[in-house]
C-alpha cells in the first residue's frame, strides 16, 4: 500500500464504506469520508466514525478536502456520471475499490471470486456451503453484502474466501489476483454506468488481469466467442457447462473440485439448499396464490431466470425501479406468455411500457403497497404473486433488500387481514 500514499478519501458511507474507513484508520491512515446523502441511517454511520475520530461529511462533497487525498476508495454505489467522480478523473488520483485494499491485507491465498449478470449470490453462497460441509473454514463477503474489509481479522491463512463482485468493484482494482475468478454469465446490465457492452465486459475481465498459471479461470465459450476472443488469459482456462441442468450447480462443483470436494459432497448440499433471501423466495400462500420476492432481480436476464420457472399465464408480476440496460424488450415474448398482468413502478415506467406494450396488460402503481394490493385483487387461486423487478432500487428504496423487505411487509399486511394467516417473513 506504501505505493498510494496515507491520505485517503472514502466516498460513500453504507457498508463498504463506513467499514472501509474503519479498517484504513486502524493500519495508520488519514481518513476523510465523504457522503453526499444525509439520511438518518448515514447519520447514524457519521456518529459512529466521530466516535472513532474519523472526519466525515454528509449531505455534500468538498471537492477541496477530497482532491487534497493521495488516492480515493470509492463505494459500487457512486457512478462514474457524478461529479465528484469525473472530479477525481480529471485530477487523476487513483481511485480503488474496498475489493483492492482487502485483497492486498487478506492473509490467505484461497481466494475465489464470482463475476457474472445473473448467479453471482447464489453461487458464492454454495460455494461457502460446500466448502463448510467439506470440513474448510470459508467466508463469503464482497457485492453479496458484507464488506471484505470486515471479514480479514477473521481470517486465517488456510481459509477459503468466496468473494462475489460486480463490475464496479471490479473496474476499481489494480492488483487484485484471485486463486480461482469465476465468470459466470455476460447479458446486457449496467448500460446506465457503461457506456456499451465492450466497457461493461472489459470490467468483468480485469477479474483475471492479475491471473498467472498457477490460477484458475472459469468462463463460458458463448460470452468468449462473442466479446473476448482475443482476451489474453494467463491462468488455466476451464469452461463452466452452459447446457448444464442446473449452471450454477455445475460452476460448484467444477470450483470446489479444485480444492478436492466431490461431486456427492456438493449435490449433498444442493439437495438441502432452500434459496437465499430475496431470490425466489417463497413468502407465503394465501387462499391458493403464492407470493414470491425475487427482488434480487434487477436485470431483464434476471427477471427472464425467475419467469422460466413459473406457470404460462398465471404470474401478477411487479417489475419496474431504475433502468440498467435497454433489452427489456428481448423478454417480451416470455413476458406475454408467463404474465396475466404487469405492474410496473419507478423511473423505469416509460422503458418498460414501451417495451411491452401488447405482451400483457401494464398498470402503473404509485407504489410498492398499491401493487401488491392490486396484484392480490386480481390473482386467483393457481396464480403467482411475483415481485421481480428486474431493474436497480435506488429511486425508492435505499437497495434491493430494502425493497424486498418492504414487499414482505406488504404481504404480511395483506395476510393479517386473513385468517389465519400464513406469510413467511
């Protein structure tokens, strides 16, 4: 770290930010945290930094206090179109991801990272699971919710770390070099922070720029041929099977083989994994329809993954938030086929009215509560109640596990007015 110099502004104050300046004021630098919200949760995050003797400033971004640091560590959440951000560019600091500093003080080699559109959760947190039932010590941590930072004074020099990454923390690392990096999937995401496909699947590589032969690449032949044939790949190259019955399952197993788990060690835990929270959760049943929040959907692939596995004619789907990318038409097809309605919400309205337009009908709710209420009154017995957004959540909620939460909420409200009720939350 001698190479970035001790003065250090950390912008953004949710986790990886508020741990991230934790963890650099505990080795000896001079931090300044910068947040341009001021909600009650970053306020409560600000006292906590004063307690610590951290400076910290919410509610705007002093350009002169930032651009007087050595280097920047920037949260996933701040996109490149912001000002402070192109403000940081044009001086040219280095800007690096919570991702870079954990990786340069972790103490174990094992390091397995997830890139990918679609499947990155559930498979970081199988890989943990596997890794577990096999008798390793292993930690999940990264985009999956908890900051890296927070897990290395945990960590031994024979574990195992499963990181899961997005292309933002990805776009921000300079010497990052997992044992073994994992990219599952490319399908159009994050348009609004990419300029194009090209940008958007150079970041997920730099998953591997650090590689050398003794590491392990996982990737499939369908994104190479299409987007980076000429990728210059330094460690072994495996092909995760895209005809696979489960690919998610397959990438596990192919990865924990590394490590000498077998196959029936990990089907063994998939025959016990009930699903994460907010992918495809089952919330509850109420006089024959099911509900289910699957508001880690937040790409139009996501949101196709989760239709697939639904009834013809029979999903009340909620979807809408902010617009990552453009394709949502490429699902129209399956939307009509799956959907007896669609309810959409959030910024995204007019992208999603225009894309489907004619694939079923498409109502407009001011909320998430009036959608779930307008869903249940048109549901029937045999229906699905589906929350799958398939976009961002930042215009309504502060992530998508607030969103998913809040849906939870509403189901529970609706059920306490049945008897008896039934909801899982």
């Amino acid at each position: 770290m001698d190479d970035l110099g001790r003065k250090v502004a950390v912008l953004g104050l949710g986790k990886s930010g508020y741990e991230s300046a934790l963890f650099l004021k505990e080795k000896g630098y001079s931090v300044f945290v910068s947040e341009i919200k001021d909600t009650p949760p970053v306020l409560e995050l600000g006292r906590e930094l004063e307690k610590r003797d951290i400076a910290y400033e919410t509610g705007a971004h002093s350009l002169e206090k930032i651009l007087a640091s050595d280097w920047v560590l920037i949260s996933p959440g701040i996109s490149p179109a912001t000002p402070v951000y192109q403000a940081v560019s044009e001086r040219r600091l280095p800007i690096l991801s919570e991702i870079e500093i954990a990786s340069r003080y972790c103490p174990t080699p094992h390091v397995v990272a997830v890139t990918g559109s679609c499947g990155k959760t559930t498979v970081t947190t199988l890989l943990r699971l596997v890794f577990e039932a096999s008798g390793r010590k292993a930690v999940s941590c990264g985009n999956i919710g908890n900051p890296w930072v927070a897990e290395l004074a945990r960590l031994g020099k024979d574990d195992i770390v499963v990181v899961e990454l997005s292309s933002f923390q990805l776009q921000h690392c300079m010497r990052f070099r997992p044992s073994v990096g994992v990219l599952l999937n490319i399908t159009p995401n994050h348009q609004d922070w990419h300029k194009d496909m090209a940008e958007y699947a150079a970041a997920k590589l730099r998953l591997f720029q650090n590689q050398v032969p003794a590491d392990h690449a996982f990737i499939r032949r369908k994104d190479q041929a299409a987007l980076f044939q000429e990728y210059p790949f330094h460690g072994r190259v495996h092909y995760l099977d895209e005809n696979a019955a489960n690919p998610n399952h397959d990438a596990v197993r192919q990865v924990t083989a590394l490590f000498g788990v077998s196959a029936k060690q990990a089907d063994e835990v998939f025959a016990g994994f009930r699903g994460i929270e907010h992918r495809m959760e089952d919330v509850g049943t109420l006089n024959g329809v099911s509900f289910i929040n699957d508001s880690k959907a937040t790409t139009a692939a996501s949101l196709a993954w989760a239709l697939e596995k639904c009834r013809d004619h029979s999903v009340l789907l909620i979807a809408g938030g902010i617009a990552k990318s453009r394709d949502f038409g490429d699902i129209k097809d399956l939307v009509a086929r799956k959907a007896k309605k669609v309810l959409i919400l959030g910024k995204a309205v007019p992208v999603l009215r225009e894309a489907w337009e004619g694939a079923a009908p498409l109502q407009e709710a001011r909320s998430l509560d009036e959608a779930v209420r307008e869903a249940s009154r048109e549901a029937k017995a045999g229906d699905t109640v589906l929350l799958s957004p398939a976009c961002s959540s930042f215009d309504m909620f502060q992530n998508y596990e607030h969103r998913g939460r809040e849906f939870k909420r509403c189901v529970a409200e609706l059920f306490s007015r049945s008897e008896p009720p039934k909801v899982r939350i």
